[in-house]
C-alpha cells in the first residue's frame, strides 16, 4: 500500500466510477481497476461494492476513505516542511463536536486558522454527542467539546460553556403566547454590562411545554434524553407528534407549524425571520441546559499545532458569548480583562 495507490483508491470514492476516475487521473481503466483490486488484496477486504451505474463504498471503504485522506493530508506536510524551513507549528488536528454547535462555531474557526497558521490542517468530527465522545475515546480525535460530560476516564476535560435550552415553533393560534412570561430582572455585574447580549428572551415552564405537540428525535439524542428525564423527573407525558432522527426532517417539521421542539442556545442562529407566529421560549422549572466540556486524550502530551487549535476554539467560543452572538454563560478560565 503506497501513497498513489491510496490517491487512486480516494478519485475512484469520489468519483463513483472507476471509468470517470480513470479519465480524471489519465491513465487507463484497467491499470486503475489492478490497482484497486491490488489494495483490496493488500488489506483483506472489499472496498467497494460494484454495479452498472457504478461504485459505492463499502463500510471499510469508508473508514479507509477517512484514514487515507489524513495520511495523505500528513504526506504533503512533510513534503512541505523538507521543502522549507518551518514558519510555525504545523501538522493535521482532528476536531470533534456536535452537530448543531459545529454548524455554529466551526465556520469563523477554520476561516481564522487558514489566516494564522495556514500549516494546520484541521479536520472537522461532527456527530451526535454520543458519537464525539465515542470519537475521542477510541483516539480518532485529537479535540474534543463534550456535552455534559465533564469528567470521562481516559480524557482530560474542562467545562467551558454553559448554554440553555429553548422552545421554538409556530403558534398558530397564539395559545402558546399566553403561556409566556417575561423573566425576573437581574443585578448587572460589570461582565454583563460590556457584553453585547440581546435582551432576555421570555420564558416558558417546561410542563407547558412539554404539553405541546412535540416534534423531536429519538433517545439516541442528547436533546432528548434530557427532555424526557425532566419530564419524567415530574412525572409528566410527552406529547409527541413527530419522531424522526434527521435534524433536516426536525427543522422542515417545526417550521411548517407540525409542532414544536427543544433547541439548545448554538443553533438559534438558525431559526426564521422573526414573525408574530414563531415562537422562541427559555425553558424553566426546571431549567433545561446543556455544558460543553473541551476534552483532550488523558496522560498524552497535547502538541503545538493542537495548542493552537484548542486555543482558537476557546476564543472564538468567548467571543460569541462576549459579542452575544451566542446566548451561553462562559464557565472556563477568565483573563484580567473579563474581571
């Protein structure tokens, strides 16, 4: 197995066939069909599965797609540091988070890293939040931002950010408006009077809530999973009206009016244009929330080009809650100037 074989192995996965493969590489369809069937022979496993209309990749074909485009990622930073001397640290950093937190944090982070230290390489885990801690348990990912894990065996955690947990839809018929109320003023301290935070948004108790048709996923969720313990905690049904795993599916529901459903602080960026229907509520008594954790691997020396990732992660992060482009109360460590 060599570094071509594995850039064959990745045009013929993109491409879907080995034929628009062959072309894209130049060179002849059965010399790029030995090579596959060589690296299949080499590894012991089929890579792809094959029909008329082309490849599709078998699930060791998938993990060898990930593997090859790290090491190939890897191969051309080496190229890259013999062919000049280093400006920096560099190498290739795996970073892994939820799905709604990436969609929100991971944009502004990779678009400065490629700014500052454009020798990093960051690979971005995006799964459910069950799946990032699967991830940097096995060691797949070098980063992690945990949810609500703040301590895990094997991993070095730190609690950063704490978010709470919102109810969205549309209120057709302004029942849910009723149930509204506005929340208790609080003491500004000086941290809070430099933050450019909206202002609070009203509040709903979660046994109104939860009496609502309810549009979520299913346990494998964290959302929820925290959901149906609260209710469960008081005693309370759910009133679901539509279960589905698909965060497409879930938005296309609530935003049609099928019902409502939990949304945690990092995806508020997402909703509608504000209308007179669509409702956005803090959930209270109890209080739903959720805190991240930022997770490396335990007893492993975090290296240069991590260091850098993981601080660009915390600065980005304090910036959005600072500037309230995420309505998250900052937990991590704090500089003089935040005093």
């Amino acid at each position: 197995m060599d570094l071509r074989t594995l850039r064959y192995f990745i045009a013929v996965l993109e491409a879907g066939s080995l034929s628009r493969a062959a072309g894209s590489l130049y060179i002849a369809q059965p010399a790029l069909t030995a090579q596959i069937k060589k690296l299949e022979g080499e590894l012991g496993v089929q890579l792809f599965e094959r029909s008329h209309a082309g490849v599709t990749p078998t699930p060791a074909g998938v993990q060898l797609y990930d593997d090859a485009r790290r090491l190939l990622s890897d191969a051309d930073a080496v190229r890259e540091r013999i062919q000049r001397l280093p400006q920096g640290p560099e190498g290739s950093v795996v970073v892994a988070l939820p799905f709604l937190l990436a969609s929100l944090l991971m944009g502004p982070v990779l678009a400065a890293m490629k700014k500052s230290h454009p020798r990093i390489r960051v690979f971005v885990h995006d799964d459910l939040s069950l799946g990032v801690k699967k991830a940097m348990l096995d060691r797949r990912a070098d980063v992690g931002l945990l949810v609500d894990a703040p301590q895990v065996e094997g991993l070095q955690c730190q609690p950063l950010v704490r978010e709470a947990m919102f109810f969205c839809g549309h209120d057709v018929d302004g029942a849910v408006a009723r149930m509204l109320h506005q929340p208790a003023a609080k003491a500004k301290g000086k941290a809070a009077r430099k933050s450019a935070a909206p202002a609070p948004r009203p509040e709903i108790d979660f046994a109104d809530a939860v009496a609502q048709p309810l549009v979520l996923q299913s346990r494998r969720f964290a959302i929820r999973r925290s959901v149906e313990d609260a209710a469960a905690a008081l005693g309370l049904p759910l009133n679901i009206a539509h279960e589905q795993d698909s965060t497409r599916v879930i938005r296309s529901l609530y935003l049609s009016g099928a019902g409502f459903t939990f949304t945690p602080a990092c995806a508020l960026h997402d909703q509608p244009a504000p209308r007179p229907s669509w409702v956005v509520a803090r959930v209270t008594r109890p209080d739903l929330h959720r805190t991240y954790s930022l997770a490396t691997q335990a007893g492993r020396p975090v290296d240069a080009a991590t260091q850098v990732v993981m601080d660009a992660l915390v600065q980005e992060m304090k910036q959005m809650i600072q500037t309230g482009d995420w309505e998250a109360e900052w937990l991590g460590p704090r500089s003089k100037a935040d005093a």
